[in-house]
C-alpha cells in the first residue's frame, strides 16, 4: 500500500469514528436536559442505531455491493447525514429531532461497512494491515469526547443549561461534510459484480440459521442477544447519569472506555490461549456486572474512583464477550457462511438486541424519577447488572467450552 493511500484510510476512518463519538455519547443528556425528553423518548432515540443496523444490510448488498463504487456512496450518505445533522443542531422539541436521528442513522449505519471495504481494497494482507487503519477510529472517537468535554466545556452544567451542547450536532455536521467531500477523492472501489447475494434472507445472514442446530452455538447466539439489553443501558444513560451527578468534564473521562479496549485488545490473545473461549466469554460478562454494581454505588465524591473504573471496563466488556464472539463466529462458520454467520450475529444483537434493551432502559430510567426531577440511579443500574449475571449464569450452565484458534 502507498503510503499516501494509508494517509487517506488513516484519515476516513479517523472523521468516521469522530463523527458517531462526536454527538451519540451525549445524546441522552440533550434530549433529557434541553428538549426535556422522558427516558423512553431517549431509549427511542437510540434505538435509531438498530434500525440503521437492520436497514444497513439492504443498502450494502443491493446497491453499493452490484453498482456503485463503495467510495461514492460513501461520500453522498455522509454529505446528506451532515444536511440531517445541521437540521437536529436546529431542533427544539422531541417530535421534530426523532424523525431526524431516525434518518440520519439510516444513512450512517452503512458507512461503517463502507469505510472497511474501501479499505480491505487497497490491502495486500488485510489481517496485518487493518488493525493499524481501524485504530485511528478508535483515536477520533477519543478525540471527539476530549474536545467536547475539555475544549469547547459544552458538557458542563452551565453549558448544557445555556443550550451549548447541541453544538456537538453543529461540530458534526461540519465534520460529515469534510468526510463527504474527502470520500470522493479516495481509492477507487468498485462494486462487486461477482455478488452471490441473491435475496432478502442472504442480506441477513439467514443462510448461516443451520448453525443454530449446535448447541454451543445456539447458547451463545441467544445469550449475544440477551446481553445487548444491559449494553444499551450504558450506550444510552451513561452519560446522563455521570452528568446528573455532578462528574466534571463527564463525555472526556468516558473516553477513558475507549483506550481501555485498545488495551484489553492486546490482551484477548493471552485469555483465549490460557482460558479458552467460554471463560474468556464469561469475564466479558460478569465485567458488566461488576461495572453497574459500581455505577450503581458510586458516586462524584469520595467514592468517584467507582465510576472511573466502570467506565475502564468497557475494554473488557466489549473485547472479551463481542469481539471474542466474532473470533468464536468466525471459527464456527467455516469459509462457505462465514459472511452469513457475521451478519447474522450483527442482525441479532446490534439489531434485536439492542432494540429491546433501549426500550426496557427508558422505561425502567422513567419508573426511577424523584420528586426532584433527578433519578434513583441505583435503582436503574441493579437491573441491568442483574440481568447480566443472570445470562452469565445461564451461559455458564450450558455452554460447554470448546477450543478455538484465535490469530491476532
């Protein structure tokens, strides 16, 4: 690869990753604190992720994989998501931002699979080359979270009070924009005219449904499921919860979440080698546990340190359970449905799961409202801390380790 071409990936996946971190980690404070949504209208605003998630397959494998160049569409969904975003930067009340973040995550949710496969075009040896690429993802969305926190201070509580914190809309849009026009100067990649997809059930991974006749599989697969319900209560009240209780600089220290994935992910090959697929699943796990308990007991004061560590578990959160799942996919798949059996993976928890999750988290943050318009945090963080160990229980009773080879 050119070095001017690894620049060029470096730099799209970068504005990629600044881009979702750069408005969806507060979110759920703007709405909650300036346009006065319940916990529901929240849940349903994240929810828009798995719609896109769903969605996302249909405009991959029927348009951008049979007739267009991937770099192309690229560029128009990420120029009209910065026309969308400018327009939720203008909103004022929940019915006009809804339909807003609904399309616009329609439009992004494809771009993650864009941005890869114009990358794994221009790659000799895509397993050695990608994980320096997608990095820089990672970096913009720490970015992103340190410049709204310690740069611009719009998540601070005279900010938000002032209305400042939809200036992450404005910030994005801006950087859609330049990512949009960038798009059209990078590497030809040009559809795959040898497509096998053939229908809807391709598109979604149904081809891989014979793998759920293995009972591994299939605890695995209804347990990926089942543990995107806690998840999407930290992607979607987190960072309310941090700022309702008082934690300064709250969007940058979450951040801290994302450096600790770059960490545990070079930590992964040393569990896998040393405690095997189901004890590396059930540590990814029971981190979500032990995470909420600490949000759930923590506080902005002595016991601070609580939330700070909670928040360094989402390494071990997403890397030992979601990407050892992928790893763990992959080598149950085989070469003939591994595509198939990711997708369907995706569908089912990024799609499903989450879908629930969101729902069952602004319901139970709506049943938690004090007299005083604030929250019982601790009330809302033991659910999903319960029904993680619950899963992690039944995943332990019966899902039978088994070996699997992870290359790193």
């Amino acid at each position: 690869m050119k070095p001017t071409t690894k620049i060029q990936l470096c730099i799209m996946m970068f504005l990629e990753f600044f881009i979702w971190g750069g408005w969806f980690v507060t979110m759920g404070t703007f709405l909650g604190q300036n346009l006065g949504a319940s916990g529901g209208q929240i849940g349903q605003a994240y929810s828009t992720q798995s719609w896109g998630a769903i969605i996302a397959p249909f405009i991959i494998g029927l348009i951008a994989d049979r007739y267009f160049n991937a770099e192309k569409i690229l560029g128009f969904l990420h120029l009209f998501g910065a026309l969308l975003m400018f327009f939720m930067f203008k909103s004022s009340d929940f019915s006009a931002f809804y339909p807003l973040v609904l399309g616009y995550m329609i439009v992004y949710m494809p771009t993650l699979a864009l941005v890869n496969s114009v990358a794994f075009n221009q790659m000799k040896d895509p397993s050695k080359e990608f994980a320096h690429i997608r990095l820089w993802g990672t970096i913009g969305w720490i970015l992103a979270g340190l410049i709204i926190s310690f740069v611009f201070h719009w998540d601070t509580p005279d900010s938000i009070n002032q209305g400042l914190l939809k200036n992450t809309f404005l910030m994005v849009s801006i950087t859609s924009f330049v990512l949009g026009m960038l798009s059209f100067t990078l590497p030809k990649t040009p559809p795959n005219n040898q497509s096998k997809i053939k229908g809807i059930g391709d598109l979604l991974g149904f081809e891989a449904l014979n793998l759920l006749k293995d009972r591994n599989f299939l605890v695995f697969f209804v347990s990926s499921i089942l543990i995107c319900i806690p998840l999407a209560f930290y992607y979607s009240q987190a960072n309310p919860f941090l700022i309702e209780l008082g934690v300064e600089n709250a969007t940058g220290k979450m951040t801290i979440g994302q450096i600790s994935e770059v960490l545990f992910m070079l930590l992964l090959p040393l569990f896998f080698k040393k405690f095997g697929i189901k004890w590396t699943l059930i540590l990814g796990m029971l981190a979500w546990v032990l995470r909420y308990v600490l949000f759930a007991f923590g506080d902005a004061g002595e016991m601070g340190f609580m939330l700070i560590l909670g928040i360094a578990l989402h390494g071990i959160c997403y890397d030992f359970f979601f990407v050892s799942g992928q790893i763990y996919t992959d080598s149950k798949a085989g070469e003939k449905v591994k595509s198939a059996a990711q997708g369907l993976i995706t569908l089912a928890t990024y799609g499903v799961g989450m879908l629930i999750g969101f729902w069952v988290a602004g319901k139970i943050v709506d049943n938690n409202i004090l007299e005083n318009g604030n929250h019982s945090w601790e009330g809302i963080w033991l659910w999903p801390a319960m029904f993680a160990g619950a899963v992690m229980v039944l995943f332990f009773l019966f899902f039978k380790n088994e070996k699997v080879e992870y290359s790193s």
